[in-house]
C-alpha cells in the first residue's frame, strides 16, 4: 500500500496545505495539517512513508514547535501498534532523533527511550538498554510529573544493578532525595500560579508514590548486599515496613521484622545500630515473633553469650530466611554473626574486667588464645574500645591511659577530698571536747 498513488498525492496535497498554514504563521492550521499526514499515513499501514515524513515535517524551514510536539505525540500513539518488532524500533529510533536537543519533546522522548531500553533488555542486550537509558536527565525536565521521574531514574538504577555496575547505580540512586517519599499527596496538589510550567499527568503505567518508595529501598537493599553493608539494608527493610499498606498486613510485615531483627544482629556495634536496636525491641509487632526478641534482647543484655547455644536456638531460623522476603543471606552471614557475638562478650568483658589474662577471656570467648587476641586487636583499632594488652604477662587491661592533665585533676581532687575530711574529724573532736569539759564541771 506504500506505493498507493492516491496516498502520496493525498500527502501531496496536505504538505501544500501545510506549507501555506506554517508561512501564514497559523499554529492551528500547521499541526491539523501535520497531523493529518501521519494519520493518513498510519491508516494505510505505510510505515515508512510514516517514518519519512516525520523527518520531512520536523525539518521544514521554519516550522512550528507546536507542530512537531502534536507530530511526535500522535506518532508516539502508533509505537504499541506497529505489526513487528522491527517497524516498532524503526518508529522509535526515527521519533529519538526528531526529538534530540527539542525540550518542547523531552517528556516524548523519554518515554520512546524507556521502550526501546525495554525491547533491548528483552533481547538480553541487558548494557546496551542501561546505556541508553542513562543519556536521559529526567531529573532536569520541568514539565514531567514528579512519580513519572522517580519511575525513570528507578528503571536506570536496576538496569544498572542488572548490568552489574554497582559504581553508576549508587550515583544514579543519589538522584533521589528519600524525603521525596514522605510528601503528604493533598499537599502536592496545587493551583498552578501563572506563569509557572504545567506539569503535565505521568504515563497510566508510573506506580503511586508509595508503591515507588517500596521499588526504591529494594533495589537499595540489592546495591547494600554486594558491599555487606548490614545497617544500610536494616535502614531499607525498616523504611518498607514503614509503609502503611506493608504495617497493615501481618503476612508482609512478619517477613521484614524478621529481616530487620537478622541484619540489626549482623551489624557492626555503632551508636547507630544501637539506636535502631533499642527502638525495634519497643516494637510492639515483635511480640508476633517472641524468638527474635529473644535474640534482640540476648545482643543487648550485657551477659556473655555462649554461641553453641545460641547458633542451636537460631540455626532453624536463620536456614529458613532463604524461603522469606528477601532471599537468603550472603555466604559470610554465619560467619559475621558468630563475629558479632565475640564482639558482644569482649564489650561485656571490658565491662566487668579491668585487668583480665588472655587465658580466661579467650575462654570466655569460646577462641583459641591467638583468635581472641586477634579480634581484641581489631575491636581496638575501631575504636570499639579501648584496652591494652601486656604481651609477657599475657594480660589485658581495659583502663584506659590517663592524660597528665587529668591525673593531676585526680591528685587534686583526691587531696581536696583528705583535707575536708580533716577538717570534719577535728570539728569533730572538738565537739567531743567541749561536752566532755561541761560533763566533769557539772
């Protein structure tokens, strides 16, 4: 049908027709006339006729941007209609270059990107779909709905995890302002002032905001998991279970208290994890789950723990997060929560110890001599806390060392301390005296 005389003299006709609108500066006339072209065009299935006078239009000396934006709309309509994929990628190749560099198209052109990213990862051409996606800067389109940007730059972090290149996801991820998720939605829906740039509605696919924060604190959640980061993926699981749709059903909250319970455990002692610690035990919903409140308070309570024990109780629980939201944990997950013990009883040791030999704190820890030494070593170069060890005497002493200043503040005050308590015992005896002298006068 593209060979169809009476198609090209009908485009003919309308491209004169379109000519004297655009010279007699009639924006109404110019984009019927455009618009026209591609319908006709459309109508008879020639798809690339179609694609031809797309570019024919768009370059036209002189032409309107009011006709190229309804031209590039319309024909964003015939993408999801097109009889193959091959015609599909052609119209959108031929929609990104007409586009490229016009902002009054920026929004189309983003879209057009975000489905042929689409087509490539459904190809396995999972590098070339992130590269196409990260040449859009949606954060900078004025006209484009807050949710529909969020979506964008979202879709150009997980092609990013999937590519994998860690490195651009966390700078891409950066885009996003959290807080943005915490807006109250009849707040953001205000009159436009004149003057002010209409934001045009998001595509009927972009999720709610809600269900946007959800996306974004999971791929986070993967981002943290490759570094081991345990405290960033609690934060994540903590803001998902604070999602009302997520707090109100136990059959989703369970699975993410059990998951914030596991990697408040897994992490680092830090004022941070402390923090967030002591608020998830005040959590009411743990008591749905009393074992890892157990577990909670056992991290906490300053006893030494004995890890056969505890790896006994817990071993069930920790095999069984692989069938729970979130997958299982990484292969050095066992290994860093028994790490975490020993960290929890060498902070009660210093606790309750001034001075300790080696012997009885590797005993304590469950470690061969060496092992201990090691992970004391460790604690003290985090700063975790302070102690030094005697190495000839094997002893280890968790005082820390005075300042001068602070000795001589000590001496100081230890002497203030001796002399007020003279004067006291000779007030005292003096007092003694004088009722001594009354008792034998009278």
């Amino acid at each position: 049908m593209e060979g169809d005389g009476k198609l090209e003299a009908k485009i003919e006709t309308l491209l004169n027709v379109e000519k004297q609108m655009r010279q007699a500066g009639d924006v109404a006339g110019t984009k019927k006339a455009a618009t026209d072209i591609l319908q006709l065009c459309f109508d008879a299935r020639a798809w690339n006729t179609l694609n031809e006078q797309i570019v024919l239009l768009s370059k036209r000396r002189g032409q309107l941007k009011q006709a190229v934006q309804a031209m590039v709309q319309q024909a964003m309509q015939y993408i999801d209609q097109t009889p193959d994929l091959e015609t599909k990628i052609e119209l959108i190749k031929t929609l990104n270059n007409v586009s490229a560099g016009k902002i009054y198209v920026e929004i189309e052109r983003a879209r057009s990107i975000k489905k042929l990213a689409k087509i490539k990862e459904e190809q396995g051409l999972i590098d070339e779909a992130a590269n196409l996606m990260q040449e859009v800067a949606v954060e900078t389109f004025g006209a484009m709905a807050k949710t529909e940007k969020i979506a964008f730059i979202l879709e150009q972090v997980r092609l990013c995890l999937d590519s994998p290149d860690y490195v651009r996801a966390q700078i891409l991820s950066r885009k996003i302002n959290p807080k943005v998720f915490e807006a109250v939605p009849s707040k953001e829906k205000k009159k436009p002032k004149e003057g002010d740039n209409i934001v045009e509605e998001p595509a009927p696919d972009i999720p709610s905001l809600l269900e946007l924060k959800r996306i974004y604190y999971g791929l986070m959640i993967r981002h943290y998991f490759h570094n081991n980061d345990y405290l960033e993926i609690c934060r994540c699981y903590k803001a998902i279970y604070e999602i009302p749709s997520v707090k109100e059903d136990p059959a989703q909250w369970i699975p993410v208290l059990r998951k914030i319970c596991w990697y408040l455990v897994l992490s680092p002692h830090d004022p941070m994890q402390s923090s967030l610690h002591n608020s998830t035990l005040e959590d009411k919903n743990l008591s749905e789950i009393p074992h890892f409140r157990l577990l909670l308070k056992q991290l906490i309570t300053m006893e030494v723990i004995q890890w056969t024990s505890l790896w006994n109780t817990f071993k069930d629980e920790f095999e069984n997060e692989k069938n729970m939201l979130g997958g299982s944990f990484g292969d050095k997950a066992a290994e860093d929560l028994r790490l975490r013990v020993t960290e929890h009883n060498i902070l009660v040791a210093s606790k309750y110890y001034s001075r300790i030999t080696l012997k009885r704190l590797a005993d304590l820890l469950c470690l061969e001599i060496q092992e201990a030494e090691k992970h004391l070593s460790e604690m003290v170069v985090s700063k975790a806390l302070v102690a030094k060890i005697d190495k000839p005497m094997s002893i280890v002493c968790f005082q820390p060392a005075k300042d001068s200043n602070d000795i001589l503040n000590s001496w100081a005050f230890n002497l203030e301390k001796l002399l007020d308590l003279v004067e006291k015992s000779c007030h005292q005896i003096h007092k003694e005296t004088m009722v001594h002298k009354a008792a034998i006068r009278a």
